[in-house]
C-alpha cells in the first residue's frame, strides 16, 4: 500500500467528492506572455473556481502540444521563462492562494536541473507535485521517489491506447489524481470528445481509486457537463491559453480567462459527479 | 570487449545509461507493439529472405568496396577504401532501414508512414519504399531545408509522397521530428512512423541500427577478400548515426579495429554555430546528457535545458541530439568522435569528385574531410574504410556557389 500523503490536491479532490462536485484543472503555459502576467492570470483562475491549477514549463520541443500550447511556450521561452522562474512563480503566488499547484512539465528542464533539486525547490516554493509529459512509469523510478521523499504528488496520464497492464502501472505510479488523455492526439481544443472516452474512464477506474481528471480538446461548458458523472475533474488547457492569446494586455488576459473558467467552473457544479450518481 | 558490445541495448532499450523511452503514454503501447512485431519479423526466416531480396533486387545490394587509388596516392599515406553506399537506389544508405521497417509496416497491417527528412535522403527512400508497397506516406521536412534540398522534395512528390513543410524553432530535422510524433500520437492506430536515424524510443535506436548492419557486415567480408586482413580505421559521418552504427556494428567485437564518427563542426566551436555532440574533446560546447524526442543521450542544450540551435552546410547532420548507442561507444572509448568544419566537408567533396570522380553528399563529405586530414599521417600499409553514405546530386545547388 501507498502511504496516504494528504496533499493540498488530495484534500480539494476530498472536498470535492464530499460537494458532489466535479472539478475544474486549468492549464496555463507559466510565463506566457511575461512571469508578471501569469501571476495576474493565475489569482484571477483561481478566484473564478479552479480546484487545480497546472503551470506549464516552457520547452522549445514541445512534441506532444497542439499549435496553441506550441507557440504559448514560444512565448514564454521568448520573455525568457526557466524552470527557475516558473518555481519562484510558484513562492509568490503561495502567500496569496490555497489552490493547489501542478507543475507540467516536459523532462529534460527537469532533469537537467536535478531531479531532487527540483523536488526541494518545489516543495519548498510550495508547489503540490508535478506532471512529466514524456515521462512514464518505466522511467520514473528516480523521479517518483525524489518527489515522494518531499510528499509532492505524481500525476501519470492513461490514454485511450493504454493496456490494462499499462494502467496497473500507471495507477501505482500516481499519486493525488490520474490524468486521462480523453483522445489520441496532441492538446489542443475540440469540438466533441471521443466517443470511446466513457469506456475508457471505465476502464482506468477499474485500476485505481484515485480521482480522475479527463483532459485534451476540453473547451466548452457543454464538454464539462459530459464528465460530470463519468470523471471527477475536467482539464481545461488550450481554451484557456486562447484567451491569452487574444488579449491585448495581462489584464484583458485575465478577465478574459476568469470569465471562461467562471463559465466552464458553473457547468462543473451543475454536471453530476460520479460520485453523487453512485452514492 | 567482444562479446559484451553486441549485446546492447538491453531488455529496456538502454545502451549502458543511454538510450530508453521517453515518450508520452499513447505511444507506449504501440512501442511495445512495434517491439513485439520486430521480434517476431527477426525469428521469421521467410522475413529475412523476403528483406534481402528487396535488398538485392530493388535496392542494388551489396554496394562495392572500392579501393579510391587516386585518393590514396593524392594523400600519400594510408589505403583508402569507399564502402559505396551511394550506389544504393534512391542515392543514400538510408534505403536499407526504410526497406526493413516498411516490410514491417506491411506485416503490422499499417497501410500508411509517415517520416521525418533533414537532407531528404530518407524522405525520399520512405517515399520510395511506399510506393513499391503501397502504402500512403507523409514526410515532414523543415521548411529550410526544403529550400537548401529542393531537388529531393521533387523527387518525394514525383514518387505521389505528401511533403509537410515544417516551419517551427530552427525548422530543419529536429522540428521535422517533433511534427512526425505529433502525427504519429494522433494518428497511431493506422499509421507507422518511419523513423530514419538510431534516434528516438526504445526499439527504434536497435531496429535502425539491425537494419543498417548489413553495411559493415558486406564490408568486412570484402576487407578481408581484398587484402586478406581487417582495417585499421573505419570513418563515417555522424548525424543521428545510422550509417557510423551500420559500418562499426559488425566490427566491435573486433579490438583492432579503431572507429572514428565525424559530427558537423559548422562555422565555430560555439552553441548554435555546430552540430557536434559528441567532439567536445575538440572544443565543441553545449552538449549534456539529456532527453530529447524519446530517448536520452548527448544533446546540445542550454543550462536550462532547452535544446540549442544547431548550424551545419549539411541537412542530414544538423541535429542537436546523437544516436544512444553513439553516446555508449563515445563514453567508453569504443569509437572516437571528432567534427569537420561546412568548410572542410565541402572541400572534401571536391576533392573526391576530381581524384576519384565520385561527387559524395555533403554529409558523408565529413567523413571524407577527416580522411583527407588523418591519412597523410598514417602509415602506408595502414587500411582505412570511409562510409561513402550518399550521393551529391541532392547538394548541387549548394556546391555550385563553391565552383
Ligand atoms: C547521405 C547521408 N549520410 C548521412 C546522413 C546522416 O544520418 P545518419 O547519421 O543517421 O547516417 C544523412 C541524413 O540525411 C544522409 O542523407
């Protein structure tokens, strides 16, 4: 058995179950367009009801990204985010918000900045664990244990393409929530999800208890009340990132994104959780 | 030495640290499915026999060993001998894999690939073998150097392939790759990811390599009917490494036998002006072990750990990451790794085509440019083998400014 690490994302998914809700993850690019913005956006995310908030490290290869995360992490590179910068993000937003923080992340910013530095800096800038794009359970030995030794939660994704043997692992691997990659594919917003998605939710909560957020193509409202009742949080990332996108300054910004996630966040607590429908 | 080197990678794809799988988690399965089918395809004697007959038939298998006499006595020092896979149909040793992984693709039930292209030498072979198969092909191709490699993004549509242009970061083969992989997550189900160099995840860096061994395998025997004994030197240019592995391979169990990889030493020794990974003992800077579209190995980044900009005259080996395998045989002094200069390589190229009238690619140029630099310092009786991997025809809109 895991040992039970109540982190901040364990204790929201708790509070969650307990309202019957299903939760909001919102994904942002960390330092798109400036490290100054994000923090405007992230307070706004987080006052608008986000339950999870993933900063996402800019890497100049981001292979498994769609065109609007792509040139998001152009951005942030080109105001000259770095891991560093994205920790140090991390420490001031924490004396102003409780939300819990994931940071996504491709691996070699990670591993070149040492996987238990990294672990340290994270854990003591106050952030809540991490999600690793390339990495997987075979890989992740060190890793895994670098963040556990500082209780910060590891998120592994599944995918429609996962073997049940696969989502054994992954579901040992994972700590705080699993992720679901609801298609095959890059990120990027859709107009609907895939058919298979409930089948394969099904299956992955046959290989954990841990709660799962389904994200990839997630943008409408009406997307988010789909999942309620099937997952337990909805991630909702290139939708967002849009919206910065187009807007004109950090504060357009971050009205603009408050105003989606508000949206998004009302079809959360009127969709159905799974939760709810079972108990 | 012996024994030991050939039996890398191991079960997780590892050659010593490097190597593996870092990949996102839909390309998991279809990587262990793609390790399972070449698995199976090698312990299938009607595989092998149907892959040495395209080999042999379509491609021009085997490629000669030609002693370049006039090279030899321009220089006045060791015997130069070419293995000459230019000679390969479609101009470049590249074939070999794309013949290999595409009868696997058949025998997977995959009807599309897709691949990636730097110089368009692979681009071409995949578009080339999709054809003789019947299959569907898409080829990703920066958009610099379907500039500098125009000739070979005709060839790719003359042969009915779809060229993507790629227009992200430096937008030469490593943007190219992250597009390919893009496709390949979204479209796993149906589609085969031709990948053209020992790049990439777990068993791609192996089955590349395999695919490639018979070069050095045809090699040594013809080493050994021609002057009844091993070489000394086997020299090959280093992009992702395909080709070096496919002449080394067969000769690592062979103590005697030193090996030297030729990177691309660009216009300087500084991050962004080269794409030498593995030279650092000739004073090229930036490369740190990392991870890099799937697999870990020596890769040209900043502190931070982004990749760097890399610079060199040749397409096929301007990449910041090298082949895991290359990494392993450089850590443990196996094989040397040294760069030549754009200078250096295509002055190289003249040189052979007006001594042995054979105008090579600008890639394998760079193997020919540390040839011309070592053999008048070695002893007459000395053998050297220089993989000739490609052809020039692709690089004349380059050479020509250089007439
Ligand atoms: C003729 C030729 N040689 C060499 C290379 C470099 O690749 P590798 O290092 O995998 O042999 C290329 C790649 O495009 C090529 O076209």
């Amino acid at each position: 058995m895991k040992t039970v690490i109540t982190t901040r994302i364990a204790r929201r998914f708790e509070e969650l179950r307990r309202a019957g809700e299903l939760g909001l993850v919102a994904y942002i690019t960390a330092g798109d367009p400036t490290l100054e913005a994000s923090e405007r956006i992230v307070l706004a995310l987080a006052e608008a009801g986000a339950d999870v908030i993933e900063l996402g490290v800019p890497f100049s290869d981001p292979l498994a990204d769609g065109p609007v995360i792509q040139r998001a992490s152009e951005r942030a590179l080109h105001s000259g985010t770095t891991l560093r910068g994205v920790l140090d993000l991390v420490g001031r937003l924490r004396t102003k918000t409780e939300v819990p923080f994931v940071l996504f992340s491709y691996y070699n910013p990670v591993l070149q900045m040492g996987l238990e530095k990294f672990a340290a800096a994270a854990a003591e800038v106050g952030a809540d664990g991490a999600l690793i794009t390339d990495i997987t359970p075979e890989e992740a030995g060190d890793y895994r244990a670098a963040m556990h030794a500082r209780e910060l939660d590891t998120v592994f994704l599944a995918a429609p393409t996962s073997t049940e043997a696969r989502l054994k692992l992954i579901a040992e691997a994972s700590t705080g929530f699993l992720y679901v990659i609801s298609r095959t594919g890059v990120t990027g917003a859709q107009n609907a999800l895939a058919e298979e998605l409930p089948a394969l939710v099904r299956r992955v909560r046959g290989a954990t208890s841990l709660p799962i957020a389904v994200g990839f193509g997630i943008s409408h409202p009406g997307h988010v009340s789909l999942l309620g009742g099937l997952a337990d949080a909805a991630v909702v990332g290139s939708a967002l990132v849009a919206e910065i996108e187009k807007a004109q300054s950090a504060e357009a910004a971050a009205t603009a994104i408050a105003a989606k996630a508000r949206m998004l966040k009302e079809a959360a607590r009127r969709g159905i959780s799974r939760r709810e429908s079972s108990r | 030495m012996s024994v030991a080197a050939q039996t890398w990678p191991d079960a997780r794809g590892r050659f010593g640290p490097y190597g593996g799988r870092y990949v996102p988690e839909t390309l998991m399965a279809p990587l262990e499915e793609l390790e399972r089918a070449y698995e199976a395809a090698r312990a299938d004697a009607s595989f092998a026999a149907h892959l040495n007959a395209e080999l042999k038939d379509f491609a021009g298998r085997p490629t000669p060993l030609q002693l370049a006499s006039r090279l030899t006595e321009h220089l006045g020092g060791a015997r130069i001998y070419l293995k000459r896979e230019d000679l390969l149909h479609t101009g470049a040793h590249k074939i070999n894999n794309c013949l290999g992984q595409g009868l696997l693709a058949v025998r997977m039930g995959k009807k599309r690939i897709i691949a990636e292209t730097g110089a368009g030498q692979h681009g071409v072979a995949s578009a080339t073998v999709a054809a003789r198969l019947g299959l569907e092909c898409v080829v990703y191709m920066g958009t610099e150097d379907m500039e500098r490699q125009r000739l070979n993004v005709s060839r790719m549509r003359m042969l009915n392939a779809e060229v993507v242009g790629v227009d992200a970061g430096s937008r030469t083969l490593k943007d190219a790759i992250n597009e390919a992989m893009r496709d390949w997550v979204t479209n796993v189900r149906t589609t085969h990811y031709l990948l053209g160099s020992v790049l990439g995840a777990h068993p791609y860096p192996r089955m590349v390599r395999d695919f490639h061994a018979c070069i050095g395998r045809e090699a040594r025997a013809q080493i050994l009917a021609a002057e009844k004994r091993l070489p000394d030197w086997l020299v090959a240019c280093v992009g992702g490494g395909s080709n070096a592995i496919g002449l080394f391979y067969e000769f690592l169990g062979d103590a005697s036998v030193k090996m030297i990889g030729v990177e691309a030493g660009g216009r300087g020794t500084g991050l962004g002006e080269h794409a030498a990974r593995l030279a650092f003992q000739a004073g090229f800077s930036g490369a740190r072990p990392g991870v890099l579209q799937g697999t870990y190995s020596c890769v040209l980044q900043t502190p931070d750990g982004q990749i760097a900009p890399t610079h060199s005259v040749s397409a096929g080996l301007d990449y910041p990451a090298v082949g895991p395998e290359h990494a392993w045989l450089a850590e443990q002094g196996r094989a040397e790794y040294t760069a030549a200069s754009d200078e250096a390589a295509i002055d190289a190229a003249r040189t052979l085509a007006r001594t042995e009238g054979i105008i090579p690619a600008l890639e394998s140029a760079h193997a020919l440019a540390e040839v011309i630099r070592r053999a008048p310092k070695m002893k007459h009786g000395e053998i050297v083998i220089a993989n000739l991997s490609g052809r020039g025809d692709k690089d004349m809109e380059i050479l020509e400014k250089y007439l």
